[in-house]
C-alpha cells in the first residue's frame, strides 16, 4: 500500500516508465515488488494490467537473501474507475491509490481530490 511506502525504500528510482498515458487517469495502484533486475519492464502477475514501474540506479543493493531489487509498480484492476467510472471507486479511492501526476522517481505521490473522486474545481 502507499501509506506503507517509504521515502528511504525507493530512494535509488532514477526514473519511472508509463505503458501509457496517465493524464486521463484519476489515480494508480503503486505496491513495492521483488524483481530480479533495477531496470526493465517487470512480469505482471495480477488481475488488470500494469500502467507503469520504476527503474533503479547503480547504487541500488539486491536483498541479501533473495537476490531480488525491490521496485514501485504501478496497477489498475478491472473495477477501478477508469474502467467502471459508477462503480466501487466512484468516489473514494484504494488505500494503495495515489493520483499519479504527483509521481517522481524517490518521491512515494499523494492522494488528491482528484484520485479520492471528488469534483476537481475549474480556473476561475
């Protein structure tokens, strides 16, 4: 989950790849994966599909124990809003959630009024 994520956990991200296009997306799922590699488009291994994935520097380190990189990816699953905009997520949003255009390599994003569905207020 977001909530869960910390800053320290994905500070060596140098990058964040989008399958496709996130502007028309009110948020993404994130979770942190143990991949084999820093870089590269991971398996996906869930119901939805996968709108995107961080990729690490250098300096990363793999777990001592598995051998494995722990990574961001990004997810939709197939009630999620921008597949059934009346359904369960009308408004409200996953505790995992988070409006993706807060998104940055080391930086974990944040919930809005957008990803929560509520009304997004126009310029005056």
């Amino acid at each position: 989950m977001s909530a869960l994520i910390a800053e320290d956990e994905i500070v060596h991200e140098v990058d964040l790849v989008w399958l496709e296009d996130i502007s028309g997306l009110d948020y993404v799922r994130q979770s942190l994966d143990r991949l084999p590699t820093r870089r590269g488009r991971p398996a996906y291994h869930r119901d939805g599909r996968m709108v995107g994935y961080a990729l690490l520097g250098p300096k990363a380190k793999p777990s001592r124990s598995s051998g494995t990189f722990r990574r961001r990816v990004f997810w939709l699953l197939p009630h999620d809003r921008d597949t059934v905009p009346d359904g369960l997520y009308a408004t409200g949003a996953p505790a995992e959630a988070i409006d993706p255009r807060t998104l940055a390599p080391g930086s974990k994003g944040r919930k809005t009024q957008r990803s929560e569905g509520g009304a997004v207020s126009s310029p005056r």
